[in-house]
C-alpha cells in the first residue's frame, strides 16, 4: 500500500448494518473490518445475506479492509474438521467481498494449562488453514487475542518464524498486549518485520480497561511513529471496544462493563483520539 488507511469494527457503532455505513461516511472512513453486520457474523453470512451486504457496500461506496473472523478463536482440543469447513466458506466470503485480508487467531489452550505445550498441535492447525489460504491466494492476520497461543509477543513470534509468508502475517493490538501484561514496546520490537495491519484500542495498565488510542499504556503514538515513520503503510483499524456492544460477550471470555453507552458517540471518540495522534506523524494523514 502507498498511504495509510483507517477502517474500523463498525459493528461497535450498532448492529444495524444500515445505520454503521451511515455513519462511517459520515465521519469520513472509506473501509470497514467486517465483523458481523444485523446480528450476524460475518463467517455465519448465507449467500442472501452476503448479497444484501455486498450490494450496501458498494451503494455506500465503503471497501473491506479486513474480513473480522472468528476462525482459530476456539478450543485447541475441540474437534477440528467443523471449524476448517467454517473456514472454508469464510474465504470465499473474503473473496466475494474483495477484502485483502482475514483475521484469525492460533486457538484457546485449556484454561490454566501451559499454552507451550499445545504448540505442536496448534502449529498442525494453523499450518492447515494457510494451505487452505493459498489454495484462495487470501491473506491471513493473526491477532494476538487474549488467552489463546499466541497472546504474548514470545509466542507470536513464534508463529511468525514458523509461518510468516505472503499468506500469513501479522495483525497488532496495542490493547490485548495490555491486558495479558506484555509490554507493547518490547512487542513491537519483536514483530516489527511481520506487522502487516493494525489493530488501534489503547488499554491502562493497571486497570486493564480499554481507553481510546494515546490514553493509555500501549505506547501508540510512539510505536506509530517509529513504524510510519520508517515507510510503513497499511490500515489501521479502530477496534474502539468502548461500549458494550451486542456480540462483545461472544468476542471475550471476561467481559468487562464499558463506560459509554453511545456507540456512535464512542466511535467517534475513538477516531478522533487517532487521527489526534496521526497528526503529529509527518506523512501518515497525506
């Protein structure tokens, strides 16, 4: 890509897919990550569905950054096969919709067990769905969620040295590094050659509570700057997680209460903190 670009999970501003491209060319974004739009995930979309959502977008004018999925986001020992035919039908979703790339995650370790002694077989999953992905030419993004094999920067790296391809890279989140006690800038030293998308939620530190970009601890403006400023270009993604938003308890396993009410209003807070931090970095708004 040539400039940066900012999208964003509008399906925090309300379910209604009607009423968030309403307000994403209101507030001037040209692309969405596409999580799930009425009520329904993105990867759960029948043909009907995807049509109605297919011919919204392109009467909006608005492009998919990023197909939002939930594929890897489940139990290491839960039983395969379904999940890589859900997989399956997520990619020709991703490619019907023209979007550049899929999200993903390396799957839950059993709670309270070592998550490295799962690597193995997450290592033979995620192998499977990037044969899978080359086969759609797609582009998958792995996200460091919390909780799953790859939460911390060590074990993302992991996968990256392992994986790391024209179909496989690298999604940051500056929030979820927060909220498992990594240190964002240590992260980004790691990751720094892999991060192909990024993911904008700031977190505190103490608190573990989800604030907009530059009002916490995740470094952004800094880790921006040194990333923009070395000639990377890409999306980023606002992921406001400010509001509890209908879905939020399906994305989390410990839900936290948010303080807005307004998911537009949020949104909004949200996008106007970044484009405050984009700002100061020569080059990243042109």
């Amino acid at each position: 890509m040539e400039k940066i670009l900012l999208s964003g999970f509008s399906d925090e501003i309300a379910p209604s897919f009607d009423v968030q491209l309403a307000a994403v060319k209101e507030m001037g974004l040209t692309h969405i990550e596409l999580r799930s739009a009425d009520g329904v995930n993105v990867s759960d979309l029948s043909p009907y569905q995807l049509g109605q959502v297919k011919g919204k977008l392109h009467r909006a004018g608005i492009q998919v950054s990023s197909i939002g999925s939930p594929i890897g986001k489940t139990g290491i020992e839960e039983d395969f096969g379904p999940h890589l035919e859900k997989f399956k039908r997520t990619l020709e979703i991703q490619k019907e919709l023209g979007a550049p790339y899929l999200r993903m995650f390396s799957f839950y370790p059993p709670e309270g067990a070592d998550p490295d002694a799962y690597e193995e077989e997450v290592f033979l999953r995620v192998a499977a769905l990037i044969r899978e992905a080359k086969e759609w030419d797609s582009v998958l993004l792995h996200e460091n969620e919390k909780a799953i094999f790859g939460d911390t920067a060590p074990r993302c790296l992991r996968l990256m040295e392992e994986f790391y391809s024209p179909f496989f890279q690298c999604v940051f989140d500056f929030s979820n590094f927060v909220e498992v006690g990594q240190d964002t800038l240590e992260a980004y030293k790691l990751l720094k050659p892999y991060i192909a998308y990024i993911h904008v939620k700031d977190c505190l530190w103490e608190e573990k509570r989800v604030v907009p970009a530059g009002e916490g601890d995740g470094h952004i403006a800094e880790i921006l700057k040194d990333l923009i400023g070395g000639g990377w270009r890409g999306f980023l993604s606002l992921e406001p997680h400010l509001t509890d938003f209908m879905g939020l308890a399906l994305l989390e396993k410990d839900v936290k209460k948010r303080g807005e009410t307004d998911g537009k209003a949020a949104f909004q807070r949200a996008l106007a903190a970044l484009r405050g931090i984009l700002t100061d970095i020569p080059g990243a708004l042109a």
